[in-house]
C-alpha cells in the first residue's frame, strides 16, 4: 500500500527546496511566512547570523483581525513597518511552502504596499 502524505509534509517538502534557493543577507534579509490554522505570522531573518531582525504575528494584543485575509494584510503592514524603522528596504520572500494565495498574498501585498521591495 502507498503511503500517504499530509500536506504540512508535502508544505515542508517543497518549502525545503524554496530555502535551497532563497536566503536572507544582512543587506537584503529573507520575509517568512508561516500561517495555521487561527493565526498568521512574518519575519524578517538574516540568514548569515541566524537572527530574526524584525517579526509580526495575528497573535499580537493590538492586532484586531486574527489570522484571515484582513489580518494578514494588518501583518504585512506591520512587519513592513518595524523593518522600515530597522533600516531594511528590500528583502527576499519566502512563501515557506504555502501557495502564493489568499492570506499569503494579502501579506505580501500589503508588506509591498507599506514599502517593503520584493
């Protein structure tokens, strides 16, 4: 009998060979996505120190949205901004398996939007 995969194995299967491609500098430092269930979450990494620089989550006190499409763009904003006042302009996405929709993109946009380049 085959076996069968759950997706969170297929999602970490392929965001496995995202990261073989996309890592973050100290000049331009890599935007992570992780969403579950209830909540999403982004962080701005350089991946040379292994530190996060900057980081966002739905499960923040002044977040209103949770983790659906209006909170991720809350999220996207958010992180953009304290990166801003990090002085970081440009950063590398990473979608960390998930597909590019839906709250991901509504992350990505709004994170665009705030003036985050990627």
């Amino acid at each position: 009998m085959a076996r069968r995969d759950s997706k969170n194995i297929i999602r970490l299967r392929v965001h496995k060979r995202i990261r073989s491609r996309v890592a973050g500098t100290p000049e331009r430092p890599r935007l992570a996505v992780f969403r579950s269930v209830k909540h999403i979450y982004a962080q701005v990494i350089d991946d040379t120190k292994g530190h996060t620089v900057v980081a966002a989550g739905s499960t923040e006190k002044d977040t209103k949205n949770g983790g659906n499409v209006a909170g991720a763009k809350e999220i996207g904003k958010l992180v953009a901004e304290r990166a801003k006042d990090k002085g970081i302009k440009a950063v590398v996405f990473d979608r960390g398996g998930y597909q590019y929709h839906g709250r991901v993109k509504a992350l990505a946009e709004a994170a665009r939007e705030a003036g985050l380049e990627f």
